[in-house]
C-alpha cells in the first residue's frame, strides 16, 4: 500500500524508496537541511509505515491486556503506552502502541506485520465481547517534530503540547480535519502526531507544511529520520527487534513490559530471563570508525580473539553530529560494556554509551 500523502511527496520532487513493504520518501533535499531544521526549529515527516487497529467492547481493555507485555488496565483514557506482542517462546512478533480512547482502544504496529499481527490478535477472541477492526485504509498519519513543534500544533489547534505527557492524546478536529493528536517523540525532541482520514490527509500536509516552513523548518525523509533516531537510541521494530529475539535482549524491558501485571502469551519466558540476571547478547549503539554506514548483517568480530564472531549489526546511518557513521547491533555480553571496540570489514565499531 502506497502513502497517502504520495502525491504531495512527488509534488515536492522527494526521492522515494520502499521501507519494508511502504514506498516513503528517502529525502526531499539535502541530509544537513533536513538535519539541522529537525535540531534547530522543526521537521515534518511521512509515519505511514504502521498499521493500524481498534479494539471496541466492553472487554478490550481486559482482553488485550491479557496477551501483551505492558499494563494496558493501568492506561487512562486519553493516554497511550507501548507493549510488545510475544509467541509462547518470548520473541516479539510485533511492537505495539496502545490508545484508549472513550469508546475503544486504537492499536498501531508496524506495517510489515500487519496480516500476521491482526491475525494473531483476532485469533485469542474466543469468549470476550471484543470487536477488532483494521483501519489502515482509513486512516493515515504524519508528524512533526523540533524546538517549534509546540508553536506549530498550537496554532493548528490550540493545544499546547508541552502540557501533554509521551503518548498522550486527543481527539480533536485540525484544520476542519477529525484527528487524532498524539505527543510523540521519534528522535527524542518535543514531538506529536497526527492520525487522520487518508482522503483528507493531503490537504492537513499541506497545512501543517506551510506552518513548519514559516519558521524555517523543512520536510525530512528516512535517511535524516535514520540518523536522528540512532542518535538518540531510538530502536526501529523490525530492523533492531523482531521475533529473532526475546525482550531482553533488545533491551526493551523498561520501555515495554509491566512486571506486575500478571500473566501473558510469552511471561514465562520474560520472568525466567529476569530472575537469571542477564541475557548472551543485548541490542547497543554503535559508533564506527567509518563514514560510510556498514550495511545491516554485518558481522561484529572480537579484536582480541582472531575471527570470532561476537554481534551483528542491525542498522547504521552517517551521523551529522559526529561526521561517522552509526547505528545499533547486537553484541555478546562478554564484548557488549561502553568502550569495547569489535572489528567488521571495512573498520571498527565502539559500543557507546
């Protein structure tokens, strides 16, 4: 499925490129443009790469609840969480963001997974009074995020997104367009979201494009995006996590999973890997001794012991802010403190802070 907001990228003369399974833009000018109007005022940038659900009835909240890692009881209305969906095993077959809204739940995953994850969603609806839908045809969504991401949404709406909590949303009409306005951060700044109908979806860009070019900000595609959110520690499901691994060791299990919330698919696994204190090998950032980004697989080698095999990388990006590349891998734990250098072909990589 194309973007809906297609048309406006072709218009600006993007270059496009396909981001598992969505055809989004891969930048609209320059890599320090778009960097920089993302670090100094603001960017605006396509997120029509989720999938996204309801859950209405009057046991949504119990039902999903009980088959996925977070605490969804404890997620007010008008507040929003993040979660992870496991198999029995412990791996993670998709990550999730959970919205209670006053009459359902609004769930978004990530598009590659979207017939599995339905799937396996619809599949635990035995005896509850559940209704799931899927709305990724109706619905659509971009963002815009920087230091005047707060000035532009308040004129928008007149929100002031600075009083809103991570995650937190409300439904509200921009521009004369029912959304959905969330305060979302995608590379660690002052952020929000918005989800709105696919066929009103061009016109509100086009708004909210004027006002982020009216204080010198600027649309950024994948590859900025890439590099803002590596800089930031910022996972991507499925490139950093996906059901290779378990919770633990995509080091996820502060951001993800509720300790106290009782039983779900995949517990067992999760409270087994916690009460043993540590796991073979953990997702961490990588700083490389290159410029150019070394490609996702590429194996990680211990310096001190010839041609072992220690870690993989699982994306890069070059880094503005530092003038190398970057990115995350995953890193047995005997070679995985802050500092330890591993060797790949064509350089080195430093496990970062």
């Amino acid at each position: 499925m194309d973007t809906p907001l297609l048309n406006e990228h072709r218009a600006a003369n993007a270059q496009l490129a396909e981001h598992h399974g969505r055809l989004l833009p891969e930048k609209f000018s320059d890599l320090n443009i778009e960097y920089r109007a993302a670090k100094e005022t603001a960017a605006i940038f396509d997120t029509n790469w989720h999938a996204i659900f309801s859950l209405s009835g009057p046991d949504r909240v119990r039902y999903l609840n009980a088959i996925v890692s977070n605490d969804i009881k404890s997620v007010g209305e008008a507040y929003g969480t993040r979660a992870l969906l496991l198999n029995p095993q412990g791996h993670i077959l998709a990550e999730l963001e959970v919205y209670a809204l006053a009459e359902k739940l609004l769930v978004r995953t990530h598009a590659s997974v979207r017939e599995r994850t339905f799937a396996t969603l619809d599949k635990y609806i035995i005896m509850d009074d559940v209704t799931l839908e899927d709305l990724t045809d109706q619905l659509g969504s971009f963002a815009v995020e920087g230091p005047q991401a707060g000035t532009i949404v308040a004129q928008a709406c007149g929100l002031a997104l600075e009083g809103f909590s991570e995650f937190a949303n409300a439904e509200l009409p921009i521009d004369g367009v029912p959304s959905h306005l969330i305060r979302r951060s995608h590379f660690g700044g002052l952020g929000a979201e918005i989800i709105a109908p696919r066929d009103h979806l061009g016109l509100l860009w086009q708004s909210m494009h004027a006002r982020v070019h009216a204080v010198h900000g600027a649309s950024i595609g994948m590859t900025a995006l890439n590099a803002l959110r590596l800089e930031a520690g910022i996972p991507w499901f499925p490139d950093d996590f996906n059901d290779t691994v378990i919770p633990h060791e995509a080091a996820l299990e502060a951001t993800h999973v509720s300790f106290t919330k009782g039983c779900y698919t995949g517990q067992e696994i999760v409270e087994r890997v916690r009460s043993r204190g540590h796991v073979n090998r953990r997702r961490v950032s990588l700083r490389f001794s290159s410029v150019d980004p070394p490609a996702p697989l590429t194996r990680l080698r211990a310096k001190d012991v010839e041609d072992k095999e220690v870690g993989i990388i699982t994306s890069s990006a070059f880094s503005p802010n530092v003038a190398k590349a970057i990115g995350m891998g995953y890193v047995r734990r005997e070679h995985n403190a802050p500092g330890s250098v591993l060797e790949f072909d064509g350089g080195t990589a430093t496990v970062a802070v």
